[in-house]
C-alpha cells in the first residue's frame, strides 16, 4: 500500500492578501506593494472556499500546505443581500443571530460564521432601524468577537 506524500512544512505568508470593506479579496503588486483587486472569478470562489480563522482568531486562506493569511479591512465576513436572502463574500448564506451599529454608521451582523460589516450598498434597508440598534465601538469589534483585523502586525 502506498502512503500519502506528507505536505512540506512551508511558512505561513503576511501582508499579501487582504478584504475590503465590500468584501473583495486585493491582492499586494510586488512592483508597487499595493494591493489591487482579484479579478478573477476563479480564484475568488478558491480563495473563499479555503477561508478560514485559525485558533487565535487570524482569519486566512488556505493554499495547499501553506496558510496565507489576510489583512482585513473591519470584520472577517462581509454581507450582502441578494433579493431577500443575505450571503457573505464567500456567497455562504447568513442567518442573522444580532445586529449592531458602530460609532461609524456601519451597520454589522453576526450570524453562524462570525460577524460580517454590511456592505454599504445594502444600508438604506437599516436606516429606520438603525436608531434601535445596540451600539459598539469599531475599536472593540475585533476583542469583542475574536478576530484580528491584520495577523501580522499580531505577531509583533
């Protein structure tokens, strides 16, 4: 019987792969180390089905044997709605467990995955509601549920 080849022990990266706050996936340009947008539609869905956090609260992609870990612009889920229905970027869909409003005006939710920043284009259907909503910090977000908006300035 023949065993399965053991995947090499490769870094982990930083600083290459980051979401915005509309929930694509910006890739870092060597040339100019900027970050411009994934355009194709092919490696997004790879990158959102192999998007995961790690214990520490790190969200990340998972390439093969390597972890590349991602710079986030707010929350590690970004929502939108399609019709009725809410889906992250990832298009997993959201059943909403609570919804918040920053000191910002943004407007987030927390569903089975974690907690997603609405995308800006989907606000006008909280405006009336929003004065209800419980109130957070942006600065307390990540504590508050557990995620690290940029994993490798967590190292230093």
């Amino acid at each position: 019987m023949r065993s399965m080849a053991k995947w090499p022990d490769v870094p982990a990266v930083y600083g290459w792969l980051a979401l915005d706050r509309r929930g694509n996936w910006l890739l870092r340009e060597p040339a100019t180390g900027r970050f411009g947008r994934i355009g194709n539609a092919a490696l997004r869905a790879f990158i959102g089905r192999n998007y995961a956090a790690d214990e520490h609260g790190c969200w990340f992609f998972q390439n093969g044997p390597q972890r590349v870990y991602v710079r986030l612009a707010y929350t590690p889920l970004v929502l939108h709605y399609e019709g009725d229905a809410m889906f992250d970027h990832c298009g997993h869909p959201v059943r909403v467990a609570a919804t918040y409003l920053d000191d910002e005006g943004s407007v987030l939710i927390l569903g089975e995955r974690g907690i997603g920043l609405l995308d800006d284009r989907d606000l006008a259907r909280y405006a009336e509601a929003s004065e209800r909503l419980p109130r957070l910090a942006r600065s307390e977000v990540g504590r508050q549920f557990g995620f690290v908006p940029d994993p490798e300035n967590s190292l230093r």
